[in-house]
C-alpha cells in the first residue's frame, strides 16, 4: 500500500513488525523446533512533529541495547549444554505437554524483556513496543526452540534443552519439574549362555511367543544376520505401533519389525552408520542373546563352534539405536524408553551403563520405572566392572539387573619362549603363526605416546592405548588387573587387536 504525505518534513525509515510467523513447537515425533519468520519491513514515514534529541537518543540506547543483547545471546549458546528435564507421569494431551515444554524453556531464557522497561526510554509507547518485541521475538526464536533437543510425551514427561548452569537451576526451581541434570555419555556394557543357565534347546515353544516384541536399546541391529531371518514369521503382531525409520540400505522385516535412531547432538563421526544398522557389533549381539534365531554351527572364525540361540527364538524384535562410537547419550536413551514404551514392547533389554546414581537423575532407572507402570519389564546389565565394592549399576528395583560372575569356558593360548618353557595365557588366535618364533615385548613398555597414552593403560590393552610400529607383529604380554584382591597377575596374550 502507498503511503502519502503532505508534509516537508524529511522522511526517515522506522522498522516496523509487517509479517511474523512463529511456531514455538516441535515437530509431529517430538523431536524438532519449527520457526519461520519473515524479516521486517522498513516503512518510510515522516518524523514525528515533537521529535526531540531525547528520542533520537532512546532510539540510539535501544539499538545498542539490541546490539548487546545479540552478542550477549552468541556468548550464552557457547555456554549451554543438554539438560534433561524429568517432570514425571505423561499428560493426557501431547500437544498441549509440546507447549508446556516450550513455554518454560521460553520463561527461564526470557531475560531480554526484562531488561527493556519502556520507562527507560522517552519514546512513544507503541513504536517502543514494536521493536523491543521484534528484538525479544527474533532473539528467542533462534534461542528458545532451537534449544529444544527432544520433548517426551508418549510414555512419560520431560525434555531435553541446551540450558546455561544458570537456567537448568532455574528450571529446576519451576513447578512439575521432578529433576534436571546433565545429559552424560554412557557406554556400552556366548553361544553357551542358555545351556551354562540350564535352559534346554528341546524345550517345546508356544505360539504367543510369535507375539512377544523385545525392544533392544543399543548400537543397531545387523539384519542380514540368519539370527534374524523372517523365514516362518507371519504379520506383526497387531499391537504393534512402532514404526521402521526409512534408511539407506536398512529393511525391516517380520522378525526385526522395528528399528529407529536417535542421535541427539546431530554430530555423526566419520564411522557413524546414520541408520538403525549396527556399526559396532554389540547391538546386535545382545538382540541375538535375547531373541535371536536358532543357527547351527555358529562360531567365531572356528573357534567355539555351536549353536546360537536367542532366549525365545521366536519372539519380534525391535530396535532402537542409542549408541556410536563414541558413547550412549541420556537423551537418546530417555527418548528411546519414550518411544518403546508407547509403541507396544513387552521387554526391554538394555546393556548400556554409567555412573551409578540417584534415581531421580538416572535416565535408565526414570525410563524402566515408566515401562513398570505400563506392564514392561526392563532387563538391563549390571555393569562390567567388579568384583568390588559400589561397582554395579542399574539396581532400580523395578527392573531386571543382570550380572554373570562366571561362564563355564575359557579360551587359553600356549606360547613356547626361546629356552622351550610353555606357558598359557588367555588369548583368541585365529591366524597360522606357521611354526616360527615371534619377538616379545611387554605391553607396558609400548605405549601410544602420540595420543598421551601411558604405560599404566599400554600394560591393559586399553583401546588406542599401543604404539602399533611398537607391537607390530610380536607378542604381547598384558596384566590383567584383579581388583577384588588388588593383586596384578601377568599373563601373556597373542595380540588380537594388531595383526602381525
């Protein structure tokens, strides 16, 4: 529209707000922000008759204001880290717990309004909240949802959001807010263990097991594996709401009838597989355990031969990526309880751990409480250190924590040394050494100094721990650390993790 004026007054460009559109909210799988905004318009208008230095000045404060608040908001992004916000039993009405959630991010990042009183400024009332608003608005909006990682509403309340020390006390402090803390990394915790319990392969199988769906918290799934062949498996079952995230070169099928991923920082690694396929082995390992196929003859490179079978071989399973190579994050696990516990699951099983806790800040515990209060129960590990004292984890006793303090099988490795005595140590050797003698070095003098590694960790074989040119085609004698006894017990292992 044309804007006219019969005055000769010199003209001057005035922002005002002409189209704005937010959505503080999530998107349909919470799990997003949504903002879209039209820029302002600057609209020529005449300068006000009674303009005077004093609102020339305020319009000049009000910029500088806005100048530093937008620096200041640069400076605070830096500062903020995920939080997880637990605010206990669902809400009835998702959409509505979605507005809950951004409104208190909203309310604990709104410092900006309060620091622009219009009281400060000589200025007409309406222009001073035009712009102030614009300033508050745009700010937000590139504060508040983009810090909105993920919002749980299927099968409890909560959130996770980027938040300064500062706004996570905050929020903290606001009403229905159980807990706020840190999101932390976790990490991730035979064909003979069904036959070491005493459970019997010829054990007649019932057709309900076709019906029980196992949802498998880990790194993935493999599903070319025969232990998930589909082969003699009809139609999900019809309580089944979960979806399989579409994927590059990853298909469900009736066996592994589900699969997602979460990856709450959006920061892959170079080895990362962005889908629900396994790019650590563990994943899949644990989902076979708990219901994979019956496959004969199965055995790593030859050594161990049997047969590999799930807990109930005929059971669905479903799958939700939480770990990568560097970790399981409690935002991620948070979010997958979330979804496995709405989408129909009747066991959970997770080997992932941390850092022992309190409940209200243990994001395996807040999860498996939730599946207990929806008839599910969740069998997580309980930890791989010990034995010792305070060394286990996931004790919750609403759920299932399970340990092993011994198997009934070892594999040893003999190694003759130049003066022909024989001694045995505990190793896995695959490759043909072809009858020669090889050099010996002892891991703790090889070191990986360019990486800061230390004898104190090389003598483990602790992960990147060795200098390859080191190592490189000898064999390696490690300490096994024995800490219930705190004695360290030298045994000699043919290297596994470098070929020679």
């Amino acid at each position: 529209m044309g804007v006219s004026f019969t005055t000769k007054r010199p003209l001057k460009l005035k922002p005002r707000i002409s189209s704005l559109i937010i959505w503080n909210s999530i998107d349909a799988d919470g799990r997003g922000p949504r903002v879209a905004k039209h820029a302002p318009k600057f609209i020529a208008e005449p300068e006000p008759p009674m303009a005077s230095k004093t609102s020339s000045l305020s319009w000049l404060l009000l910029l500088s204001l806005a100048t530093i608040l937008f620096v200041g908001h640069s400076a605070s992004q830096n500062d903020r880290k995920a939080y997880i916000v637990y605010m206990g039993e669902r809400r009835q009405d998702e959409v509505s717990t979605s507005s809950l959630h951004t409104s208190m991010l909203q309310e604990v990042i709104d410092r900006e309004m309060k620091l622009m009183p219009s009281k400060l400024f000589d200025w007409d009332g309406k222009a001073f909240r035009h712009l102030t608003c614009q300033i508050y608005i745009i700010g937000f909006s590139n504060t508040g949802p983009e810090s909105l990682l993920y919002s749980f509403k299927r099968s409890f309340n909560g959130f996770t959001a980027k938040l300064t020390e500062e706004e996570a006390q905050k929020m903290a402090g606001m009403d229905g807010v159980v807990s706020v803390f840190p999101n932390k990394q976790n990490k991730l915790h035979t064909t003979r263990s069904w036959d070491f319990l005493g459970f019997s392969q010829q054990v007649e199988r019932t057709t309900v097991e076709s019906d029980i769906i196992v949802g498998v918290l880990d790194s993935g799934i493999w599903p070319e594996s025969d232990s998930f062949s589909d082969k003699g498996f009809g139609p999900s079952p019809s309580k089944w709401k979960g979806t399989c995230r579409a994927s590059t070169n990853f298909t469900c099928n009736n066996k592994i009838i589900g699969a997602q991923y979460y990856r709450s920082s959006g920061v892959f690694l170079e080895n990362d597989i962005r889908s629900p396929r396994d790019s650590d082995g563990h994943g899949t390992h644990t989902a076979s355990i708990a219901a994979g196929n019956v496959v004969n003859m199965a055995s790593v490179q030859g050594l161990g031969s049997g047969t590999a079978r799930g807990g109930v071989p005929s059971a669905r399973i479903a799958v939700y990526k939480v770990c990568w190579l560097d970790g399981c994050s409690d935002a991620d696990i948070l979010a997958a309880f979330d979804d496995a516990i709405a989408d129909g699951v009747d066991l959970i099983s997770i080997s992932i751990g941390g850092t022992a806790d309190s409940y209200f800040k243990n994001t395996i515990a807040i999860g498996a409480f939730h599946a207990m209060r929806n008839g599910i129960l969740t069998s997580n590990s309980a930890g791989n250190r010990g034995p010792g004292l305070a060394t286990l984890t996931n004790i919750s006793p609403w759920s299932l924590s399970v340990a092993a303090s011994a198997i009934d099988r070892k594999f040893f490795t003999e190694v003759q040394l130049g003066n022909n005595k024989i001694y045995e140590g505990v190793s896995i050797n695959t490759f043909d050494l072809k009858n020669e003698m090889y050099p010996i070095v002892y891991g703790g003098d090889a070191p990986n100094t360019t990486v800061g590694s230390q004898g104190s960790y090389s003598r483990y074989c602790l992960p990147n721990s060795l200098d390859q040119n080191l190592v490189k085609g000898k064999i390696v004698a490690l300490v096994q650390s024995c800490v219930s006894l705190q004695v360290e017990i030298l045994v000699l292992m043919l290297m596994l993790c470098l070929s020679p």
